[in-house]
C-alpha cells in the first residue's frame, strides 16, 4: 500500500491532529500510524526504534523496540535551575536517563515508550516549557548566541530568539488537546494559521542570532541567518540578514547539496518581525511541494534566482533593506571555562562529549549537574556546539561550584588533551536515528583516541582544529564546516571532508571517499605534518589546505564561501 504524501497527511490533518489521540491510546501497538507519525513531529517528537535491537527483535517475530525521541522548544537555549531538575526528573523517570544538548541548543529525551509519551509531554509543560514546533515543517527552534562575555547584547539577542519563536507558532490548538486535554472548541481542526496556511511550509525552517565576533550558531547554515550589528553605544542596532543556508545532502544525488547563505541586507530590529514574517511566506509559497529532498528555502533560492526572492520578501514586507553593514567573525567554536561579563557576574562554559549527559563510570555528569541545580542561582544555557554555560555566578558562588565541578568530573572534557577534543562535535547518529548509516556519538572518543597520537606527534595538541562528526550526510551536527569532518556512508565508513574555515564562512570538500578508520588516519597524518611544518601564526587547518592547496572549494552550484571580513 502506497503512503500519501506528507502534504496531504498536513491538509487532512484538522490542523495537525490526526488520530493522534486514538493512536496514543491503542494499546495494541507501542507505534503511531503512519500519517500520525508525520504529525507528532510537529509537536516535538520522532517515533524511533531502538536499532541496537532491531535484527534480534525481527529474528523474535516481534515489532520493533518502538520508542519515542522528544525535543524541547527553547529558543536561545536557556533554562532556570528549577527547570534543569525538571528536566532531570523526566529523564530518569521516562526516558533513558539522559538529557542530550543537541546542535540547536535544546534538550532531546530518547527512548519514551508510546504509553507514556503523554504522562511526559505533561512534565514538560510542568515545568513551563512546551515542544511545539521544535520538529515538522514549521519554524524550528531558535538560535542565539551564548557568548557569555557580551551580558547585555545577550540578554538583547535572547529576547529576539523568544520573540521570534513565539511569532512563528503554529496557532492550532492541537498541541494543548492531544498532550495537555485542552477542551475541544467550535474552532478545533479549522483554526487560522495566518503565517502558514493549511499546508504549514514545504519543508523545515531555521533561524539563528549571531553576535560578532562569535559565529558559535553557525549563523550561515540556517534558513535565515541574522547578524546583530551593535550601534557605538554597544547596542542592536539591527541585523544583516542571510538567506539561504542550509546543510543537508544525499550520498550521489548531486541535486542536493550544503550551501551558505547569502547575505542581503540589513534590517532594524522595529522591522525585524515583517522581515521574517515576509521571508518564511515567500518560502511558503515557492518552496517545492513535490519533492522534499528539494524543498528547503536553499533550493527556493536557486531555483527562482536570489534578485527574484529578495524582490518577493521586500515587496511582502513593504519596505527595501538597507545596505549590508560591515561585521567579522574569528571563529563558530565555543570559549570553555570561566569567563565573566560586562556586569561582573561569572559564567563557566563546560565541553559535553556530543552534549550527552548520563551517568557513566567516571563520568556522572547527570548527577554532579543535579546537584549544581539545587544550589544555582543564576541559568544553564546550552549552546548550538552541544555544550553548556553555568551562567550568572556571582563571584561568592565560583568556589561552591567548581568543588562540584570537580567532585562530578564536569571538567572531564575540558581537561581532554587536546584542542581537537575539546572542541568537537557528533550527532546523535545510533541506535536511535534511524537515518545513521554510521555511528557518530557513539564513534567521537574512539575517533579522538586514534588521532591523539598523531596530534602529539606533529606537535598540534593545542592547535583547535575543529572536528565534526555526523552518521549520514544529512549533516547535524553542520560537519560541512568542520575543518575536519567525517559524514557516514556505511557501518565504519565515512567520506573525509577537508577545509571549512573556523568561522563558519567556508564549507570544506570531499577529500577522500567511503574509507575505514585506518584510512582516514593514512590520509590526515601527511596533511597534519604539513600543517604543523608550514602554518601561518594563527593559521587555521581549513584555511593552510587552501593556501597550500591541497583541497579547493567544492563542486556545489552556489555559495560556498563567504569572504572573511565583509566591509561594504
Ligand atoms: Fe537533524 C533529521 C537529529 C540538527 C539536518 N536530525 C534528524 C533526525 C530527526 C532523524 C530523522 O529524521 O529520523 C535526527 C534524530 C536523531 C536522534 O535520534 O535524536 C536528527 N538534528 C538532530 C540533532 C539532535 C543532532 C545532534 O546531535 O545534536 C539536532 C537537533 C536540533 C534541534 O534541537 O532542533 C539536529 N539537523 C540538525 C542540523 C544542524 C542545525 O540545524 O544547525 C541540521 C543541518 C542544518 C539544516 O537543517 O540544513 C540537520 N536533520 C537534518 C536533516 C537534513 C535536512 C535537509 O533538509 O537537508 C534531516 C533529515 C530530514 O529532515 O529529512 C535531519
Ligand atoms: Fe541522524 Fe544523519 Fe542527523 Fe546524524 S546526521 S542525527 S545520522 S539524520
């Protein structure tokens, strides 16, 4: 039996609803339909199934290990201690006792069975947060940059990600029927979506904040990409506004590819809300609507022309942008450890390997962060690399914090030996997504083991090469910026991609194809030499493959590069 297609699973869907709630409630079977599978994205979660179990499961004759992944919506990434311990609980009591910080700064929760995926949903608005629209064809959630120094240009940026995440909800009800027993009224199923229409967008859309010099949102790999431009007074003055990026690919399909997104202007934050109001609406209506391998905003813009949709989204939006202003960024990692802001309080910024955080012998980091909760005052705020500032110290508080820093071995990473580690990302990959051709979580510390010695041998223990991991090439953990990358192709075997810049203005390049762990080493131990013998002072690794020119820009049609400083 063919399958409809998720465009008409979204118009028949009363707004999102499906049968969801008769779905959740058949105990026959821990799956959802399959139309309400397409539809409980929207509400935050992914049926899964445990892959670790799946031919074992099959051999038994028994369904699949169904499961359930769910993602907060937290825009800029922030979270009140009292929050945390909520979170911690539904962990330990739902899911497989373990908070995972993903790549756009919010918590996932892997492994919640069908029966109590409501129970759940529960505690999560419990604790005054939701996961509307933190997956599906709407705006996903947004992101804003952590750089803890900057304290009031923070506090500015974070008011916009909520801003802007709260405008571009979804205004069904459904969410607060199926999850929270919201009583149905006369409206229910025929709600006005004014932004998104019956059908929602073609395809995901993404927003990030970036605050220069820190690009640590990777700003150029979203839908839309907004640069905060600081008046001389150290105030927004307003955004640079890119359209376009995006990171996903296919294995062979050369019809998809990663791209930048291009720069078009610049907006004042009174206009910021038309702006994207009038962005996500041109994509909402040229988007693809057949093809989803083909129906993000990058493809909209290469199939129509860039001139033709800023001519759209300025024609919707009433007004022209005004010309680009000028911004420089020095690098997309994260500063780790200590820092403190313009208003004297502390923020202590902790390297999560892949931004899982268990208990592991060692390693109780779910625990020791527990306990950081309980005696908090300030914020936990995660960023888009997987990782998390302990934010708002006030100085009286560092000692109390870093003995349990200490105790719980929250340093473990920060410690590693070397930069590379230190720095490094990998996405979820397996047993959970069921779109991993390769491990990539699972493979990081194996993978930063095998290189140490390398590293060491030419000297680079320090030298921050920015490493990037994902289990297939739909890139989520943005390894097409990664100065290094491996993106799955099959059980143990990867594409190695070379040469992304630092500052997330660059993608790197296919170096060297579907090759084994011994390999990659082979193939990265010449190149580290070289590196080590011939780098500039500061040079980055992407940057020295490009002067030495070892890779070139890739193949892809349109963007893939974005000069270092713009200064119109
Ligand atoms: Fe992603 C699909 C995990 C950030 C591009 N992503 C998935 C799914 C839901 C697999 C699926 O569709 O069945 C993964 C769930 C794995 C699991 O078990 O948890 C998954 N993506 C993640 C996370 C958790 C990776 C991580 O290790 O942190 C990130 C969650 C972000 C969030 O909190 O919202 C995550 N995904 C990204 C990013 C990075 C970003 O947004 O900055 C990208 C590349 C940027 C982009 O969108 O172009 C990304 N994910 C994708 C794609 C390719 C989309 C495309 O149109 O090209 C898919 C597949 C799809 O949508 O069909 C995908
Ligand atoms: Fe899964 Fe691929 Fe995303 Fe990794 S990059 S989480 S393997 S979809």
């Amino acid at each position: 039996m063919s399958h409809p297609s998720v465009e008409d699973i979204k118009i028949n869907s009363r707004r999102l609803r499906g049968t969801l709630q008769q779905g959740l409630e058949d105990p026959v079977t821990g799956s959802l339909s399959f139309d309400d599978q397409r539809l409980v994205k929207f509400h935050g979660s992914y049926q899964q199934d445990d892959r670790d179990l799946r031919d074992e499961r099959r051999r038994q004759k028994l369904e699949p290990a169904h499961q359930f992944m769910i993602r907060i919506r937290a825009p800029g990434g922030v979270f009140t201690p009292t929050q945390w311990l909520h979170l911690d609980h539904i962990a330990t009591t739902w899911a497989n006792h373990s908070l995972r910080v993903t790549t756009r700064q919010t918590f996932q929760f892997h492994g919640v069975i069908k029966r109590e995926l409501k129970a759940t949903m529960q505690a999560i608005n419990a604790a005054a947060l939701d996961t509307i629209a933190a997956c599906g064809d709407v705006n996903r959630n947004v992101l804003g940059a952590s750089n803890p120094l900057q304290s009031r240009l923070h506090a500015q940026v974070h008011e916009w990600t909520q801003q802007l995440s709260s405008h571009f909800l979804p205004r069904t009800r459904a969410y607060y029927e199926v999850w929270l027993d919201e009583a149905k009224v006369a409206s229910s199923g025929e709600e006005e979506e004014p932004v998104y229409g019956a059908t929602y967008l073609p395809r995901k859309f993404k927003i990030a904040v970036a605050v220069p010099p820190s690009n640590d949102v990777d700003v150029f790999a979203n839908d839309l990409g907004l640069i905060a431009i600081v008046d001389s007074q150290g105030d927004l003055a307003g955004f640079n506004v890119a359209i376009g990026g995006g990171m996903g690919a296919s294995h062979g399909d050369a019809n998809t590819y990663p791209r930048l997104g291009n720069v078009i202007g610049f907006v004042r934050p009174d206009r910021l809300l038309a702006l994207v109001e009038a962005v996500i609406t041109t994509q909402r209506d040229y988007g693809d609507r057949v093809e989803r391998k083909h129906a993000r905003f990058k493809y909209t813009i290469d199939t129509h022309g860039v001139d033709f949709i800023v001519a759209q989204i300025q024609q919707r939006a009433g007004f022209e942008l005004e010309p680009v202003r000028s911004w420089s960024f020095a690098h997309n990692g994260d500063r780790l450890g200590w820092a403190r802001s313009e208003d004297g309080l502390w923020h202590l910024t902790l390297s999560l390997p892949s931004g899982r955080i268990a208990d592991r012998p060692g390693t109780p980091h779910l625990s020791g962060l527990r306990e950081i909760a309980r005696i908090h005052h300030g914020q936990f705020r995660l960023t888009a690399n997987q990782n998390l500032t302990i934010a708002a110290v006030a100085e009286g508080e560092r000692e109390r914090i870093d003995a349990l820093v200490a105790q719980y071995a929250l340093d473990s990473e920060n410690n590693a030996t070397t930069a590379l580690a230190r720095h490094a990302v990998a996405c979820v990959a397996l047993p959970t997504c069921a779109l991993a051709m390769a491990e990539a979580e699972r493979y990081l510390p194996d993978f930063v083991s095998a290189l140490e010695p390398l590293l060491d041998r030419h000297g680079l223990r320090e030298a921050p090469i920015l490493l990037r991991i994902s289990g297939c090439p739909n890139g989520c953990s943005r390894p097409y910026l990664g100065e290094i990358a491996l993106v799955g192709k099959a059980p143990g075997r990867y594409n190695l991609m070379l040469g992304a810049d630092h500052r997330g203005q660059r993608l790197n390049t296919l170096y060297r194809e579907n090759i084994a762990e011994a390999d990659i080493l082979a193939a990265l131990d010449p190149l580290l030499g070289r590196y080590a013998a011939e780098r500039n002072e500061a040079e980055g690794f992407g940057d020295f493959l490009h002067r030495a020119g070892i890779v070139a820009l890739p193949p892809y049609p349109t963007h893939r590069q974005i000069p270092v400083e713009l200064h119109p």
